[in-house]
C-alpha cells in the first residue's frame, strides 16, 4: 500500500486495519453455522487441536474460544 501511494504521490497517511479476535471468531461462527469449528475439521487436525487446547486450558483464551463455539 505504501508503494501505491508514492507512486501516486498521495501524501495521506495510510488508513490502519486493526481487528479485535472476538471479530474473526464471529466470523468463523457465522461461516461454520452450528457445527462447530473443530466437528469440520479432519480427524488429524483434530488431535492437533486437542492438542493445543490442553496448553490453553484454564486460560483466557480458553473461554474466548468458548464463547464463540470454537469447540
């Protein structure tokens, strides 16, 4: 994006995109409907997932997860 606006010559600052996570797990819950993001998912990546669940558990980001029917 910097290069278009030198180009350009524009010398407007470049707008910031900045996205909370609770935005792409409401976009997750409304792609996957009510299956769950994990009940998709291949059974390889599923162990994974587990996996890496059992490392977060207790945690904030557990109960973010949660909440937006991650799993």
């Amino acid at each position: 994006m910097n290069a278009v606006y030198s180009l350009l010559h524009i010398t407007r600052s470049i707008p910031a995109y900045r996205y909370s996570i609770e935005d792409y797990l409401s976009v997750f819950s409304s792609l996957y409907g009510d299956e769950t993001f994990m009940e998709s998912q291949s059974f390889t990546k599923r162990l994974v997932l587990k996996e890496l669940l059992k490392r977060i558990e207790g945690s904030d980001l557990e109960a973010l997860l949660k909440e937006y029917k991650f799993f």
